[in-house]
C-alpha cells in the first residue's frame, strides 16, 4: 500500500516540470504595465498636493514617479504569493516537503540586481530633484542657497502668533494682514519668523512649509501656476489653541491682486502707520500694545499678547 501510495504522488516518468519563473514574470509583466501606465497618466495628475504651484506640482511629480517604481515591486510579491497558492498548494496524499533549492545563481543575480538599480535610481533621481530644480532644500531655510530666475518676486512675510497668521506686503506698503492673497503666475518669497512660539507655516495646496522660529527668517519660493484656494495650518504645537491656528489663503487673477493690494492698504493705512518698520523679524515686546488695535480692524487675535474673545481661556 505504502509503495502504492508513494507511486501516486511521484510524477509520471518522462514528465518535465513547468518553468515557474517564466509564467510568474510573464503574469507579471502586463500587471506592471498596465499598473505604471494608469499611475502616471490617470492617478498621477490627481495626486496631492496637486498642481497649483511650482512647488505643489514637483513633490506631485515625486510621488508619481516613487507610486511608479514600487507598483512593479508589490506586483512582484503578490503575483508570486497567488501563484504559490495556486499552484504549490497541499494536496490530498502528497505530505512530502518540496525539493530544497541551493545556489541557485539565477535568482540571487537578479534579485541583486533588481534591487540595485531601484535603491540608485531613486537615489540619483531624489539628489537631482534636490540640487537642480530649486536647490539644495528647494531654496528653503534662513539662508538659502537658490533664488528663482525672472525678476523680483512678490515678497509675503509670514507671521506666526498664537494663534494667527498674518501676512505682511513689505512692496505694498508693509500692510499687514489675516488675508493670504497671491497673484497667478508670479514667482512668490515666503519669509516665515514668529512672534513668540516656534510654529510651523503650511500652505498644503502650494506645496510650501516653513518654521516659523523666533528672532529668524526661513524663506521658502514657489511660482503659482493655477488660481484657487489655500489651507493654512501650523503644523508644530504651539500651545493650547494650536488646532485652530488654521486659516485660508487664495490664489487670484493678477487684476484681482492689484485691486485687493490697492483697497487693504487703504483701509489699514492707519494701523500701518503704528506698525513697525519692516523687518525680517521683530521684537515681539515691542508690538504688544497693538493687539487691540489689529482686533479693531478685524485682525481678530493678531498681534502678540493678545489673545481676542473667541479663546474663552487665556493662557
């Protein structure tokens, strides 16, 4: 019986065993493709942060290309695990532990290989995004290695505060406002300071993020490519309000801008003219007394020091 049995689970003689690896890579293969293709040309351009600057559309591009290189990866692993599971499955009177594979040079060459030429290629592929697009950081920090190309840009200095932003428009006048207003297609420098607390500047849709430190000024660039609105939120704790340190900013007609600039600086002519002079940062005892007046003229909790009615606990 036990002869019989063994008989039963032997392959027939003559019988010549499948080339597993070539029907897994061919399964594989049209998966991939198909999977790339519909990453890059269908899922890509929808992607976050999306296209409505420079900046947005980059880190847009990094992560197709990164979706890209791993789709074939996964598809790897799991077109195996069902083909193992399929094919490989136990069944009824077959106890027998498969052959061992040793030294098999094949594999192990590609699978180096393989792995190789991932791990370089996003290295290279991640340093040139770094170094020549935008420079080292994409221009970011307190001093900044890269400049954008085409004129002067429209400079926006951001003020953290708990629990504000505000914006001032040193080429406008040096009003200050809660309004973030930017025109399309125009190359924009964000310098990013605080006045009391680290907090932490996103403007999730532009693709642009920055510390806001104390005493420092990060600069961060971008160019708008698109009109739209903008979230704003901090993203570093900074006290009991930090969750609703969260505002919305714009992205308008170049017309639209020029006829927003024109009103504000009228009608905050008169706290302007209280402000302090421009600077890349401030000091921040220097401002306190004018909390009440930036809430008189609707810059509700701006200011330092003063924290307005709608956070019922003062820290």
């Amino acid at each position: 019986m036990a002869a019989a049995g063994e008989a039963a689970a032997a392959p027939a003689a003559g019988q010549i065993e499948p080339r597993h690896g070539l029907r897994v890579f061919l399964i594989w293969l049209p998966l991939a493709l198909v999977a790339d293709l519909v990453i890059w040309f269908v899922w890509g351009p929808h992607l976050p942060p999306g296209g409505m600057s420079s900046s947005a559309l980059s880190q847009q591009v990094d992560i197709t290309v990164m979706a890209v290189m791993a789709a074939p990866v996964m598809l790897v692993v799991f077109v195996y695990s069902g083909y193992a599971l399929i094919v490989w499955r136990h069944r009824e009177g077959d106890d027998e532990d498969g052959p061992p594979i040793h030294n098999n040079t094949r594999i192990s060459g590609a699978w180096i290989a393989g792995t190789t030429v991932i791990v370089l290629s996003l290295f290279v592929y991640g340093t040139v995004e770094l170094i020549l697009p935008a420079g080292a950081g994409a221009g970011e920090g307190n001093t900044p290695i890269w400049r954008p190309s085409g004129g002067t840009p429209l400079q926006v200095q951001v003020i953290g505060q708990q629990w504000r932003w505000t914006y001032r428009y040193p080429q406008f006048g040096g009003f200050e406002t809660t309004d973030l207003v930017l025109p399309v297609g125009q190359n924009v420098q964000f310098n990013v300071t605080s006045l009391d607390v680290i907090h932490s500047f996103s403007a999730y849709q532009l693709g642009v993020k920055a510390d806001a430190n104390p005493g420092v000024n990060n600069v961060a660039y971008t160019h708008t490519l698109h009109t739209g609105a903008v979230m704003v939120r901090c993203f570093e704790l900074c006290g009991l309000w930090h969750a609703d340190m969260t505002t919305s900013g714009q992205v308008v007609s170049v017309g639209a801008f020029r006829a927003w600039t024109a009103a504000t600086r009228v009608q905050l002519a008169a706290l302007t003219s209280n402000l302090p002079p421009y600077a890349l940062t401030y000091d921040a005892n220097s401002i306190k007394q004018l909390g009440k007046a930036f809430t008189s003229v609707g810059l509700t909790g701006a200011g330092g020091g003063y924290y307005g009615p709608q956070y019922p606990v003062q820290p």
